[in-house]
C-alpha cells in the first residue's frame, strides 16, 4: 500500500501549509508586486492605446449594453453581437448618440458558423482592436419530477463554454496575425466558489478561468493582452428575472454602469482579473484556498441555505 497521510489529518496539514505559503512567500511576493506594478499602472492611466473597434457579444441588456455604451464616443467603432434584435437596436441608438459608429448583429452564439462568418466579416471592414465575449446564461438547478439536469446542462455549456471560445479563437487567430489586440472574457465570481445548486454554470465560469488564464500567457508571445472579468452580483436580466428571482436582497446587487468603467479601467491597466465588486469576489477567492474537508462543509452549508431561501425554479435565465 503506497505511503500517504491519513485522511483526518489532511486538513490540518493542508492549512498548515497555505498559512506557510500565505506568510512566507505569497505576502512579500505580493507586496513586491505592488511596487513593481506601479510604474506600469500610473504610464497606462496616460498613455495606453485606447481601441478604436470593439466588438461586444451579449449587447442587447445588462453588463454587455453598459459595456458598449460606455464605449461609445466619436472615432469608435462598435460591433455588437445579440439574440434579440428589438433590445439590440435600442442600445445601438444609444451608442450612436454619443457619437460611435454601430453595426449591429442578430445571432445566438450557439451557432458557431454564422458567429464565426459574422466575426470574419466585420473584422474584415474594422480589424478588431478589442472583443468582450461576454454573452451568456445562468440557471440554478433544484432536479424534481418536472425539471431534469438533461435540459439544461448542454444549453449551459454550449453557450458559456463553446460559443465564448468560439468567439475569442476566432478574433485571437486574426490578431495573432496582426501581432496586436486585446481580448476579455466575461467569466464570474462563480467560477471560482460558488452556490452548489448552480453547478452547470459554476463549472462553465471555472474553465473560462482557467482558460483565460492559460491564453494570456499564450497571448503575449502575440502581443495580444488577455483579461478574464469576473463579476458578482450585477444588475441584469439573468439576476433580476422576475419570474427566477434570486434570493439575494437589492443592495447586494451592483450596477452594471458601474462594472463597465471598471472594465475600461481594468482593461487600460491589462489586469489579468478584473473583479468586481472586490468584497463579492474576496470571499470566494478565499474560499478556494480552504482546505479540502473545510471546503466540503462549507458548500454542504452554502446548499442547504440556498435550498431554504431559493424559489423552486430550474431553468436557465435568459
């Protein structure tokens, strides 16, 4: 039988070892960091480029309408990606009286060929200075006679996973070309802790983390900037649907106003995660860093108070 720790007493060891890791090498590292960012931060706040054509998908409402409006003013091209076209047309209005150029787009990006034709084709008349993949659904899941995992699971994954990565290959391979762009993806705090009963979109969150992570550092060889947004709770369809409620109450919820200038400001910085609010986002980070028999408690807690105070809904949000 191979040598290994017993299993209670992995959690201590584990806890011992981040609380080695935190005081020894992650704090003077970080500390180190923030002298060594500085320079940059404060030479971007100045003179960083700013881009001239962006293209936004999941415009049509919330944080991808406030994205784009805040974009827009004279000398900046938008394109803009949704399902429906009536909300589509009402934001492009919006981004034309501050002065931008709009070309709107009617596509679910669950159908990688006209996404990618519609990339190609707009790239080719306005080369994509930067893309914001943001469009995207959520769904809880509370299985019962009526709602089954299996309807819902692949909508989920073929949205947040294969349509974002759809869209951000497409546009990297051009820009690789180029050797210049800048790429954001929209994630979530989710995809690092999150409400149990939210697994499929959780797990959808978590890899464009991961990925958004990897292709940074694949991105600079390219001179291509790479950042992944991470939001909590912001103000939008998916979170404010009154007929699949969250149970959170309003003040929790922030405005997606607010999320877009900090987008610009975090993607003039090439910050590699722009999270916000930061208070929604620091107990999730920690969590991640908890060891593994503390963890599983705390989602068998963070499940059963979402059962208590959840409505019993399981659909994704649209």
């Amino acid at each position: 039988m191979p040598l290994t720790l017993p299993t209670f007493a992995q959690s201590l060891f584990q806890a011992l070892a981040v609380w080695l890791i935190t005081s020894f090498v992650s704090v003077p590292i970080s500390f180190f960091l923030a002298f060594w960012d500085f320079p940059k931060a404060a030479y971007n706040i100045f003179f960083a480029e700013q881009p001239n054509v962006i293209f936004i998908t999941g415009a049509s409402s919330g944080i991808g309408e406030a994205i784009a409006v805040n974009y827009a003013r004279k000398g900046v091209t938008l394109g803009l990606l949704a399902r429906n076209e009536e909300r589509l047309r009402r934001v492009a209005q919006k981004c034309e009286n501050k002065g931008a150029n709009v070309a709107i787009y009617i596509c679910d990006i669950i159908n990688i060929k006209q996404l990618i034709q519609i990339l190609d084709d707009f790239d080719a008349k306005h080369p994509i200075d930067l893309i914001i993949a943001n469009a995207a659904i959520a769904g809880a899941t509370r299985e019962s006679r009526e709602n089954k995992w299996e309807d819902y699971w692949d909508k989920i994954i073929e949205v947040n996973l294969k349509g974002t990565l759809a869209t951000v290959m497409t546009v990297y391979k051009k820009m690789q070309r180029r050797r210049k762009g800048q790429i954001a993806i929209n994630s979530s705090i989710a995809g690092y802790y999150a409400i149990p009963q939210m697994c499929y979109y959780s797990a959808t969150k978590a890899a464009l983390n991961s990925f958004g992570r990897d292709l940074r550092y694949l991105g600079y060889t390219h001179n291509i900037k790479v950042s992944v947004i991470t939001p909590g709770l912001i103000g939008s369809r998916m979170t404010q649907d009154p007929k699949a409620p969250l149970p959170f109450p309003g003040w929790l919820i922030a405005s997606p106003e607010k999320l877009a200038k900090i987008v610009e400001w975090g993607l003039r910085q090439d910050i590699s995660v722009i999270a916000w609010p930061f208070w929604e986002f620091l107990p999730s980070y920690v969590s991640v860093t908890l060891p593994l028999r503390i963890a599983e408690l705390n989602t068998i807690l963070i499940g059963l108070l979402w059962s208590l105070v959840s409505v019993d809904v399981n659909r994704p949000i649209t």
